[in-house]
C-alpha cells in the first residue's frame, strides 16, 4: 500500500483536515494500543499513519501561515479610501 499523496489532504475543507487530523491521532492511538497489547499484526500502519498525520498538520500549518500572512498584510497596507 503506497503512502497517501498531501494532494490529498490540500484538497480537504478545514472542517474535514480537522476531522482528518483527529482521525489520525485516534488511529495512532490504537495502533500503540495494539502495540502494548501484544495485538499489533501490521506494524508498518505506524508509519502510514505518521506520514498522513505529518501531512495533514503541514496542510493545516501551511493555511494558518497564510491567514496570518494575508491578515498582517491587509492591517499594514492602508486602503484607498483612508489616504483620501
């Protein structure tokens, strides 16, 4: 099985990266779960479930950079109207 693309997860709302982020969290857990359980059958899932995690937080980082950048931008450009 081929690690997931971060297209992917850029092409996912905010509402469902959060989702997908939790979901990713929740599925780490269980797998350190299984682990210390002595259940744990396909140990290559950690590393799945790490890379989509990795993903899906550089994604929503890369969005907050953004915002803030687009925020900061619109408070120290002044508008046309203001100069008037």
């Amino acid at each position: 099985m081929p690690l997931p693309k971060i297209e992917d997860a850029r092409n996912l709302n905010d509402a469902q990266l959060a989702d997908e982020i939790l979901a990713a969290k929740r599925q780490l857990f269980e797998l350190r779960m299984q682990q210390a359980t002595r259940r744990l059958e396909k140990p290559h899932q950690f590393k799945h479930a790490k890379h989509r995690l990795a993903q899906l937080m550089t994604v929503e980082g890369e969005r907050r950079q953004a915002a803030a950048s687009s925020e900061t931008e619109s408070v120290t450009q002044p508008d046309a109207k203001d100069e008037e």
